[in-house]
C-alpha cells in the first residue's frame, strides 16, 4: 500500500524549508516533520531529492518533490479548498512568480555577501547592492499592506524569511539594511508578516537563528575568500 499522508524533511534553520511549513500551515494541512542532519544525510532524503540533496523535501501520499518555490505552488494546487496562496487572476500570478524568481536570483544573492564579510571598506558597497535590490523589489508592495494584497500570498511567503533573517544579519554585521529611512514599505512589512501567526510559527527563534549564524559567520569570514 503507498504511504498515506504529509511528510516534510526540513532543517529547522533553513529559510527555504520555512517556506513550505508556511504554505501548509496557511492551508490547514496536517504534516510530519522530518528534521535531517545535513552533515549526515538519511538515506531517504537521498532517496527522495537525488539530484539536488537537499531540504526541503515534500513527500505526499508517496509521493515526493524539491525546490520550495515549486512545493508552495504544487501546495496551493493540491488543497485547492484551503486558503489561497496564488492569485486568481492569471496575469497577478505571472506577477508574483517574476518577483519570486527576481528574489531569489537576485535579492538573495545580494544579501548574502553583507552576512559572509567581515567589517571594512567593502561593506558599504556591500549594503548599498543589497539596498538596491531590495528597494525594486519594494515597488511590488506599493499600495497593499502585504505582497498578496491584503492577505499573504504566494510572494509573502517566497521572501518572509528576509523579516526573520536581514534584522539577524544586519545584528551581525553591525550594518543597516532595512530601515525606515532606505526601505520604509519594507521595514512595515516586516513588523506585519512577523504580527501573522502562521508566518511567524514557521521561522526559527530569532536568539537561535543568531547564535547559529555567529558562529556560522566567524566560520565563513576565517576561512577567507573563496578562490
């Protein structure tokens, strides 16, 4: 008989597993969680994700899939009764998966360098590229309190990690990245995503999340530039 059911493989700091665990809690689904050890693999997540070996991983009914952008739609599509994640309307939903694709190709990639170097004189540029994309990303929320509108929708959940992370990694840092002043849309829609319970039960403590990137960061910085 298949296996019945919902089953995540996550890692509880993974800003992408976070993402899936949002979708199904949005729609009511029930799910076990399977928390992996990502130094140490289980054999099913390699059995399930042989080409990526990574989290997260969604196993329904037997069946399972990668890539969280790609979970969240299959989420919304599979529980079509629950709340709705994408857009009715055809052209919003091309909308949103631009500005996910934007995000995560572009937005992440900025972030992440102001996280892995060490304070001097190429932070600055650093904050200032990670402002930018930020800021056009920005324009998509003009008018509404949230991406989706006046609920969370499909890009709020896509970027609702950045509430929880860009504030751990700007402490880290010692920078500013989003602030009334640079990013002011931004800032308010941090403060609303993290004031919905849903959003805010599937990120980690932020004191956990901080003490794991410390070290984290340290790690990175020792190490030195890649070659």
């Amino acid at each position: 008989m298949a296996e019945k059911g919902v089953k995540v493989l996550g890692m509880w700091a993974s800003p992408f597993v976070a993402r899936v665990e949002m979708a199904l809690r949005l729609k009511g689904v029930a799910y076990e969680y399977v928390s992996e050890d990502l130094a140490n693999k289980s054999d099913a997540l390699l059995r399930y994700n042989p080409v990526y070996k990574k989290v997260p991983v969604l196993v329904h009914d037997g069946k399972p899939m990668a890539e969280s952008a790609v979970i969240v739609e299959y989420i919304d599509e599979a529980w079509k009764d629950g709340y709705p994640i994408m857009p009715a309307d055809p052209y919003e939903r091309a909308q949103a998966r631009f500005w996910a694709r934007y995000a995560d190709e572009k937005c992440n990639a900025a972030i992440y360098p102001v996280f892995t170097t060490a304070a001097g004189e190429a932070q600055p540029k650093l904050v200032h590229e990670a402002q930018q994309c930020l800021k056009t990303l920005q324009t998509a929320l003009e008018g509404k309190k949230f991406f989706g509108g006046d609920g969370v929708g499909y890009l709020d959940i896509i970027v609702g990690w950045y509430a929880r992370w860009v504030p751990v990694i700007e402490e880290l840092s010692g920078t500013s990245i989003v602030s009334d002043q640079e990013l002011p849309l931004m800032k308010a829609w941090f403060d609303r995503i993290l004031a919905v319970d849903v959003v805010r039960e599937s990120l980690p403590p932020r004191d956990k999340l901080l003490a794991l990137n410390k070290i984290r960061r340290e790690q990175l910085i020792s190490r030195g530039p890649a070659a």
